[in-house]
C-alpha cells in the first residue's frame, strides 16, 4: 500500500478520533454539570442546617422535611455522578483507542516513507552506477579508437 492511501486512512481515523474527542468532551461537561449541581444542594442543604432552630412546631416540621428531601436529592445526585463519570471514562477509553489508532497509522506512514526512501535511494544509487559505467565504456571504446 503506497504512502498516500495510508495517509487518506489517516484522514479517516483522524476524523473518528476527532468525534470521539467530541463525545469525550460532552461527556465531561455531562459530569462537571453534574457534580456542580451536587455541590449546589450540598450547599443548600448547608445553609439549612445552619439556619436556626425554628420557634414553632409547623415550622419545625417543614425544616426537617427540607431537609430530608435535600438530602435524597443530594443522594440521587450521587447517583447521577457516578453515572456521568462511568460514562466519561468509557468515552475516554474510546478516544484513546482512536487515538492510538491513529498514532500507530502515522508510525507505520513514517516507516513507510523510510523504506521508499531507501528504495528510491538505492534506485539513484543504481541508476548513476549504470551512467558512470557507460562514460568508462565509452571513454575505453573511444581511447581504443584513435
């Protein structure tokens, strides 16, 4: 296979990797979203805690109910999390499998165009080979013939 088909391969995978450079990156936003809106309820739930102890009974048994649900919200985020980072590292994992393709295509390019150049070096290295035993032909044919 020539040079420039690899090289048109090339262009191929780099676009596959290219998109699943794309996923990774939307995935990591998925997960910092995530985690950011955890943090927020983390902090909501925070500034309930630290809030004083309310004066009637009513009061007291909506801050507790607030407080339970922040809680479940909070673990429900927990879960959403670990979803988003399991999700990251498979689109992770998937890009540097593209990526490796892609680097072991360029190695093999460049391997490639290495052997070529040696071939087309030993090529030249013949072809002048040839003309230098010609001109030293034809320079004895021509000292024999005066």
């Amino acid at each position: 296979m020539s040079v420039k088909r690899f090289q048109r391969l090339l262009k191929v995978r780099e676009m596959i990797e290219n998109q699943a450079a794309v996923a990774l990156a939307a995935r990591l936003e998925d997960q910092r979203r995530a985690e950011l809106q955890r943090g927020q309820l983390n902090e909501l739930l925070a500034s309930y805690l630290n809030t004083g102890v309310p004066e009637n009974v009513l009061a007291m048994k909506q801050f507790a109910e607030m407080r339970g649900q922040l809680r479940a919200a909070i673990e429900q985020q927990e879960v959403r999390v670990a979803a988003a980072q399991a999700r990251a590292e498979q689109a992770r994992g998937q890009w540097m499998e593209k990526h490796r393709d892609s680097l072991s295509l360029e190695k093999l390019i460049e391997r490639r165009r290495q052997v070529e150049q040696v071939t087309e070096n030993r090529r030249l290295q013949a072809e002048q080979d040839a003309w230098a035993t010609r001109r030293a032909f034809e320079r004895v044919h021509s000292a024999d013939s005066d």
